[in-house]
C-alpha cells in the first residue's frame, strides 16, 4: 500500500513540473495515456502490458521507479518530452491490475 502512495504522489509530482509528451509517436489506447513509445526501447508498451494482464504488480512498480528516475535523462535525451506519459501509463496499468486494491 505505502509504494502505492508513494507511486500516487511521484505521478502527481511529475505531472506538474510540466511533463506533457509533445507531438505524437504514441500508439493511444482508448482511455490510457498517450505514450510516444517510439522514443522508448522496442517492446516497452508490451512489456508493460504483459505485466498488467499477469498482475505483476511488484515488476510494474520496478518499471514505474526506473521510469521515474530516468526522467530528466528522457528529456535531455529527446529534447520534447520527458517521463510523464510514461509513468501515467504504468500508474494507469497498477490500478488496472488490482495493485492498489
């Protein structure tokens, strides 16, 4: 429950330092966050959502932490955006997968 929290209040805190993906490159899923997975490795989305289908709700939040602290390289890399999409899309994948029932 605590990582919840803790994951909760990382995507609030990111959301608000201004983490809107620019552009597109995001494949949409109907009501998930618009990812622009093509700066991201292949099979990322994938991955994420093997996760999410199996409930692996530990390797989901594995994969928010490594996101979270792979933020500003994100943006010094692409230059547009930074994590934010991201961590709300695996935000989105730990309530879809029960882990903060």
């Amino acid at each position: 429950m605590r990582s919840a929290v803790v994951a909760l209040f990382l995507l609030a805190a990111v959301s608000a330092c201004g983490g809107e993906a620019e552009g597109g490159g995001g494949v949409e899923q109907s009501g998930r966050a618009d990812v622009p997975w093509g700066s991201y490795a292949d099979g990322l989305q994938g991955r994420i959502d093997q996760l999410e289908a199996n409930g692996r709700c530990n390797a989901l939040q594995r994969e928010f932490d490594v996101a979270d602290r792979n933020n500003k390289a994100t943006l010094d890399r692409t230059g547009e955006h930074n994590n934010a999409e991201l961590l709300k899309y695996i935000d989105e994948a730990l309530g879809a997968a029960g882990c903060y029932d």
